[in-house]
C-alpha cells in the first residue's frame, strides 16, 4: 500500500479518533504526539546500532520536542507548525542525514501523516478557538 495514502488515512482516523473520545480535550495531546513522531528517528537509528548520525538524530529531536513543549504552554499554533515542520524534514531530511535503520516507506508515511496532524490541528484551532488559550 502506498504510505503517501497510508500516512494521511491514519492521520485522519487518530485525529477522528482523538477528538470524539475526548483525548484531545488536553492541550497536551498533540504536543506528545509531535514529541512521539520526533523521537523516532532516534529509535531507528539506535535499532541500527548507533553511529555518528545519532547526534544529530538527538539534535532534531530536541528541536521538536521544544516546539511541543513550548507551544503546549504557550500556543498551540506553535505545536500546528511544528508537526507541519516535522512533516517537511520527513521529506528532506534524507539529503543531509544518512538515515541509519529507516525504513525507505517511512518518510513518505510520516510527512503525510505529521501534515495532514498539523492541518486536522489547525482546523481545530479555528473552528474551536478556546483551545488556543495557554495554561
């Protein structure tokens, strides 16, 4: 199956999912799934044993989870763009890192899954605009 169909299909049905049971009534629930969707590329990395690229892996890590906790105490527009943003590196990243332990699917699959999160948020924050308040 094609991930670029994949990613976005389950988008769709987690942020459906989410928002009917409630989970997403926390602010919290999208800055976690941003922190989740940065921190696996450390996984498959290490899954590969490890290797010089895993700094930088870290790097881009701790980059999103600060767009996650930030916005989570501040705006949530910030979280939108930061899984929007995660979305594009899916996409590019394989040009300045090598990618140790990736699937070769799984940027196709995240990007379209972190854009269509990072879409389905900001129609949220729009329509529902009580969620944009801070902590």
């Amino acid at each position: 199956m094609n991930p670029l169909i994949v990613g976005p299909v389950l988008a769709a049905a987690v942020g459906l999912l989410a928002h009917v049971v409630g989970y997403d009534r926390d602010r919290s629930f999208y800055a976690v799934v941003l922190t989740v969707v940065g921190s696996v590329y450390v996984l498959f990395n290490i899954m590969a044993g490890g290797g010089h690229d895993l700094v930088a892996e870290i790097g881009f890590f701790a980059l999103f989870a600060a767009l996650a906790a930030i916005g989570f105490r501040t705006s949530l527009w910030i979280v939108a763009a930061g899984l929007a943003l995660h979305g594009v590196f899916d996409f590019y990243r394989q040009t300045f890192l090598a990618g140790r332990g990736v699937p070769e699917w799984w940027p196709a699959f995240c990007g379209s899954y972190d854009v269509v999160a990072a879409l389905g948020l900001a129609t949220l924050l729009i329509v529902q605009p009580r969620r944009r308040a801070p902590v």
